[in-house]
C-alpha cells in the first residue's frame, strides 16, 4: 500500500522536503511506517526522530489522518493514509 509521510520545518529540511510517499505491505502500522522513514533518510533525519537506543523523541507528535495517535500503541494504516510527524519549533 502507499501512503504518505508528511513533514515540516528542520525534519522537512533535513529529509530532503514536506512530503515522502513510501511502499508498505498491507497490515503495517505507524510504527512500521515511522522506522521504515527513519532508516530510508539522513542520519540527522534519524536523529531528529530517534533517540540512541531507538526510542521516538519524546517532542515528537504523530497525527495519521489527522487524529492524533501515541508510538507507543500500533496504529494500522490504510491505503493513502497520511501520516503527520510534528517536531517542535521555535519562535517568539
């Protein structure tokens, strides 16, 4: 199945762009999505996501089909689902 990872700010910056559609196999989750991102892009990409013992960044924010969802319970995706990774931003 398809479906798209959707980024913005320095995680957009340091994968390459916004938008990054991926090839999965029917039955993957967000979680199977998100490493499967990670390991396909830049080590700072990685780094922005993960931490050294392969835990999500605890800033990091995951929206699929625009409802919120925790890395910590699989989420399946279907075809065409977007995932939404927000980083945190900074500004005043």
């Amino acid at each position: 199945m398809i479906i798209t990872i959707q980024c913005f700010a320095q995680l957009a910056r340091a994968a390459g762009g916004a938008d990054h559609e991926l090839n999965l196999d029917d039955g993957a989750t967000v979680q199977d999505a998100l490493r499967r991102f990670a390991d396909g892009s830049s080590e700072e990409t990685r780094d922005l996501l993960f931490t050294k013992v392969g835990e999500l960044q605890p800033t990091i924010l995951l929206f699929l089909d625009e409802e919120p969802v925790l890395f910590s319970e699989p989420a399946a995706m279907r075809e065409r689902s977007i995932l939404f990774i927000a980083t945190p931003i900074a500004g005043g």
